[in-house]
C-alpha cells in the first residue's frame, strides 16, 4: 500500500533481502534504509524518539493541545520553534505497533506538516549520539536521458512535485516534496529501483553532527598547537615539548595571504569579533538551513572553529590564527541547537565551492552519507578553484572508534583525526586527562592535528561558551579540522598553482612521524609512512611550506588535449625550467560515480634546466568512446614531482566505419591495429600475406559501437609486406603493412 506505506514493510518483499544484507526489519516497523551507492544503507531505528514538522501557524500552545492525547509523548525544553522541527521523546520505548499508530495518528493532524521514526547511526559506522529524522523530502538525480516529461509523469501520479533545482553535475537534481502523511524514504526507495535517477535519498534531519566535545574544564596565554612548550596547556597538563605544528616557524615564511579564502561550513561566525572581523568576506556568508544571505552564529562553535583557521594576528588581541592573513567567510549549515538536514549541507557544500572557498573547513560528520552532498564535493574538487579544486577538510569524529565518520570518509577529502599534547592520537587514555572522548580513526584517516584544549575565538559577551570572547578549551575533532585547513591556506599562500591534490599529499608528506606506533603501512594514498591511528602522521606547518617553497621549479604556461582523427593529442608549453627530468603522461576515464584512478600512458623526457620557451606533444593512439582525464606528472631529477592541471575529452560514438594505419609501421615485433564502428555487430580482423593466404584471425567477434584496437605479434612470421582486412556488416577495408625484422 502506499497511503501510511511507512506503517509496514512489505514483508514478503523486504525480508529475504534484508536477510542477505545481514540486518533484519521484522514486521510492523518502519524502512530503515535507503539506497547509497547502489546498495541498501542501514540505520538503525530508535524507538524512544520521534521526529517532528509543525505547520506553519502552529505555536507552543496547539502542538501541546495535541500531544496531550499521548502519555507516552513529552516535548523536550529545546524544541526549535523557530525552525518548526526538532526532535520529541517518548517517556520510554515502545512496541513497533503502538509507535506506528502514535505516527499515523500525528500525521493525521493539520497541526503537524509530518511525523517520522527517528534513527541512530549503527555501532561502528558513525557517531552513535546523531539522532537522524526523516522530512518529507527525496533528494533524487535523474539519468541525463530521463526527459522532463518523464520526470513530471513519474512525479504527478505519485503527487510529488518539485521545490529545489540543485546546481550539480551528473543529471538533473531536485529536492521533491510527498504528499503530507507520506514517508520519504519508502518514496525515495521506489524512485530509486524505477531505474530513473543515478540516486534517490531523503532528505535527512541531523542532530549532533558537529564534532565538537564539550570540555568539563573550567585564558589560555599561549596556545599550545603552535608551540608546545610542555608546561603551557590549560588545566594543568604536562604536555611533551615541541608536540605542535611548529606554526611559529611556519610564520618566518608566510602568514598567509588575503587571496587564499577558506570557508567554514559550521554553525556561521561571529562576524563582529574582534579578532575575526577583518577577516570576514561578509558577503560570500550564507545560511543554507534558513536560505539568508548571511551567516551569523547563534551556536558558537563556527565562531571557535574561524579562530583557529584565522584569527588576526599582531593586534594585540586575543588569539592567532594558523594562517592570520587569509581571509574567511561562513557558510551556516546548522541552526541554533546544532541540527541540519540533507538539504542545509548539500546547499552548503555547493556554495562552499562556488563563492570562491580555496580550503574549506568542516568540523562536522557522523550522520549516514549523502550522495548528492558528495556529487557537491566531486564538484569542488573538479570545478573549484578554476579546476584546481577546492581543499576539503574534514572531522573523523569523537566516538574513539576504528572507523572514521562520513564525510571524512570520502576519497576527495582531508580526513583530519585528533592529536594530544604528547603525540598521541587523542584517546580516553591519552594524556590529557579527558577520559570521556577520543579521535576516530582507522581506514581512511590522513593526518592528525592538535585536538584538545585548544584556545580559540568565542562568540561575543554572554551568549558564548564563556562570558568573554575567547574560550580556553575548545575540543574535538572539530579542533583538529581548521587547523589543517590553516595549515593547507598557508601552503597555498606560498604556492596558488598547487592543485587540491598536491596540497593534501604535501600535508601528508611532511607529517611527522611520533609516537610509540609504527608508519609502515601504504594508507589510502599509497605514500607510506601510514599507521593506523595517527594516518601519515602529526601535521608539520613549518615543514610543509618549506616542502611548498622549494616546489619543482617548471612553469607551464598551457596545457590542452583535443582529438584528431581517432586520436587524443596532448600538447603542453613550459616558459622556464630547472632540473627537468621529464613528464609523465597520465589518464584516467571519467566515471559515473566520481571516481578517478590514473594510469601512466606514456613519457616525454624534459630539457634539464632552460630559460626558453619549450613545447611539447604526446599521442594517445585511439582510446575507445567515453570521457577521458589527462595530467602531466612533471618530475625534477631527484625525483621530486608536481601534478598539472586536468583536462578532459570526450570521444563520442563514431559516425561512420574506418580502418586505421596500424602504428609503428614498419613494425617488430608487435603493432596495434584500431578501427571505428558505429553499430554493433560481428568484427572480423585477419591479416594475410602477399599470396593472399590467411596468416593470422585478429578478432572474429560482437563488437559494440565505438572504437577498437588490438595488437597484432608477428612472432613465427618472415619479413615482408603483410594486409590486414576489416569485415563489418557490409563494411570492408584493406590496408597494407610492413614486417621488418
């Protein structure tokens, strides 16, 4: 059924695939997964909490008129009125059958636009303290080949419609609206399996999402994650000399610089700070939750996290920020109790990148993943920065667990965990007495920063974390985050060509390996050096912006590919260079899901050291039909190395039959064949000799459309002329070529 469809899984339907996934939905209970990369995501249901839409003219006094028919319904004292959404409880769990009727009876009441079942992330998976609703929204992207009128057909006869076009890649993306008492993710489900869209996911509610821990500590005069001195850290802890970023060295090369911009995607900033006030760019601020032109805070904890990146430095004042010359501006994701939703952060994650964020700093994660907020990260790192893509940083979480919170997970991202102050990954053990946290780690985890007691920005006067502007202690893993992400404004202050790529395997590169742990594993970047809880190490500003200003001293000055004939012709220009061993020739195929994996194609040697214009040009011989990314790996004689750009090509499906000339010719032993055809259909290759005699059958096989090649060895033949003939369909073609041995 679909009116209440929420109250029953269909059992029949729903249990044998669930068995296989290997978590169970008994009857009489709510969908408690959606589909995330092809495959169903669990959550886990909570039976004790509710989550909750008002209508618009609905006030304190009517929603409690109605929850007063329940006696197991209490409304907590923090219930956002002004967002009309929060979470409610029930004074203690109940049976699926009674929690379906309380939700269906709600949902029948004009005070109430929607009622949903609440959800916890699953031991292991994210931060089991996020409460997860449902509102009632999908968030869907639809194949490019889906027409508009199939999108509104599909949609009218279900009586959803439209209220949000999202500016993304891939295919057309909308936020859609169900009809009132409907559940969003058995809408999004079927949306999902009707083969229409690349995804289909609801929008989601967060709370907790932010990975901050609040401290149980009660001025901080010197801030410890710059220069460890041993005995400077709040509260009386006995840190380990020099275990910091080494910020203070980092400084004698570069303070930053007021063209790096990094956005903080947080609860919005105290734009009136005075540490942070003249290093606001006010008017790229934004609140995605309440869709304002601004981003005020009205939480604190985006004030603390904006200090960290850049607080202004040498004013006499309060604190000093990583990187204190670049600029920042807020991109407000989170209302005044800490929660979002799906919406709030894949609108902030486009706006991160599209007002011009060079890093972006995120101190939050721990809730089930988004793929349209991820589609926005692919986005940034492709199309951000004019293709140089923005830096991403993100939190791994405070649950102490062996498995890192999405979005650090993404592969596109910095994954920041938490350091103490004696080099050690921020555990309930580790020495800074904070028994009741540690930092996330494990698969996934790239580098560790100062994580705890760390002095920073508050926001102003009373309503802060303290009754002055600053606070002493601020913690977690959101500590941790917008102190890489000064550290990564820092290195592109020295070096604006860096793509986001090289800056993070800068960071990664020159972190320091400390600890009682071993770096002997490869980590997902494949550098070694990785340990498993403190990733390629502790973050070394000095070290890093030292590595960036040596840099590999080759300016290229253009970078292009276009297609010739059934050829990709890659060409580059250099104005100087110093110590130039050569380019590596790099490609990658573009993919449906993002992701990129690059396979050297080729080599082009260099010319040394030079101060005169060079050019240069690599074929790709007849790739087949698709969308292709190239890059030049350029690598000085010691073996240092610097990435270009990205450029893409698209081949299209051929228009018509064609044989190529097989290259090298002459040949031996080897040479590559290729041809074009522009249907499917029997391929026959053959080559035969000057008698006409067949010598070799090179295919003799269904072909799709699109271009093809195969290499033909001439191992057991003479030397000579040799023919090589196409049949495809009513197509023939004969070309000549020479064995020479």
């Amino acid at each position: 059924m679909k009116k209440n469809k929420f109250t029953l899984v269909l059992f029949s339907v729903v249990f044998p695939m669930v068995l296989w996934l290997g978590f169970q939905t008994p009857q009489n209970s709510v969908t408690n997964f959606y589909y995330y990369e092809g495959k169903p995501y669990p959550l886990e249901f909570s039976a004790d909490m509710i989550f909750i839409e008002l209508s618009e003219n609905t006030d304190r006094l009517s929603f409690e008129s109605v929850l007063s028919e329940f006696s197991e319904l209490v409304i907590n004292e923090n219930f956002s009125y002004e967002y009309k959404k929060d979470f409610i409880s029930l004074t203690q769990s109940v049976e699926s059958e009674r929690y379906i009727q309380i939700l269906n009876h709600l949902n029948s009441k004009p005070e109430i636009e929607n009622a949903s079942p609440v959800f916890r992330m699953p031991e292991g998976q994210g931060n089991t303290n996020t409460l997860i609703g449902v509102e009632k929204e999908v968030i869907a992207q639809f194949k490019p080949s889906v027409t508009s009128e199939h999108i509104n057909s599909y949609l009218n006869a279900r009586g959803m419609h439209i209220i949000h076009e999202y500016d993304l890649t891939g295919g057309s993306t909308y936020l859609i609206r169900i009809p009132k008492g409907e559940y969003a993710i058995d809408y999004a489900n079927d949306l999902y399996l009707s083969g229409l869209v690349n995804y289909a996911e609801p929008n989601l509610f967060f709370t907790n999402l932010l990975q901050q821990v609040i401290p149980n500590d009660p001025f901080f005069p010197q801030q410890w994650s710059h220069k460890n001195t041993g005995n400077n850290i709040p509260g009386g802890v006995t840190g380990t000399v020099g275990c910091d970023m080494r910020t203070d060295s980092a400084w004698t090369i570069t303070m930053g610089d007021p063209s790096v911009i990094v956005s903080i995607v947080d609860t919005g900033i105290d734009t009136l700070h005075e540490d942070l006030h003249e290093r606001m760019i006010v008017g790229l601020s934004i609140n995605t939750f309440s869709n304002l032109p601004y981003a005020w805070d009205d939480q604190n904890h985006g004030t603390a996290c904006a200090g960290i990146v850049a607080a202004t430095g040498n004013n006499n004042m309060g604190v000093i920020g990583v990187a204190p010359l670049s600029r920042i501006f807020g991109v407000k994701i989170f209302n005044s109790s800490g929660n979002t939703n799906s919406n709030a952060i894949i609108n902030g994650m486009i706006a991160a990148w599209q007002r011009g964020s060079w890093v972006s700093s995120n101190s939050w994660g721990g809730g089930s993943p988004i793929t349209a907020a991820n589609n926005a990260i692919q986005d940034g790192v492709n199309l951000g920065r004019n293709g140089k893509g923005v830096v991403w940083s993100f939190a791994t979480g405070n649950g102490n667990s062996t498995s890192i919170s999405w979005p650090s997970s993404n592969l596109n991202v910095l994954s920041v965990g938490g350091l103490s102050p004696c080099n050690q990954r921020k555990s309930t053990t580790s020495c800074d007495g904070e028994t009741w946290w540690g930092a996330n780690y494990g698969t996934g985890l790239e580098i560790v920063a100062p994580a705890v007691k760390i002095y920073s920005t508050d926001r102003s006067g009373a309503p802060g974390y303290t009754s002055g502007n600053y606070v002493p202690n601020f913690n977690g893993t959101s500590s941790a985050t917008p102190n890489a992400s000064g550290v990564a404004a820092l290195i592109l202050a020295v070096d604006s060509t860096l793509s986001w790529e090289e800056v993070r395997e800068i960071i990664c590169l020159t972190a320091d390996k400390v600890g009682s742990y071993t770096y002997n594993q490869a980590g997902q970047l494949n550098l070694g050096g990785w340990n498993n809880q403190m990733g390629y190490g502790r973050i070394n500003a000095f070290s890093a912006v030292q590595y960036t200003l040596a840099g590999i001293p080759v300016e290229l000055v253009s970078f292009n590919a276009a297609v010739s004939d059934n050829n990709v012709v890659i060409s580059w220009i250099t104005a100087t260079e110093l110590n130039n061993a050569g380019f590596e020739v790099q490609r990658s195929q573009k993919t449906d899901d993002g992701s990129q994996i690059w396979e050297k194609i080729g080599y082009v040697p260099g010319y040394g050291t030079t101060t005169e214009t060079r050019s240069y040009s690599f074929t790709d011989a007849n790739p087949s039909t698709g969308t292709y990314l190239y890059r030049l790996k350029q690598i000085d004689f010691d073996g240092t190395y610097k990435h270009s750009g990205v450029v893409s090509v698209e081949l299209d499906i051929p228009i018509e039959f064609a044989l190529g000339q097989n290259y090298p010719n002459p040949f031996n032993p080897a040479t590559v064949i290729s041809w074009q055809s522009p249907v499917n259909g029997i391929n026959t290759l053959k080559v035969f000799d000057l008698l006409g005699q067949e010598a070799a059958t090179l295919v003799n096989e269904e072909r799709p459309a699109g271009r093809h090649e195969i290499e033909f060895n001439s191992a057991g033949l003479t030397s000579g002329i040799y023919f090589y003939q196409l049949r495809a369909g009513s197509y023939t073609a004969t070309r000549k070529m020479i064995l020479a041995k």
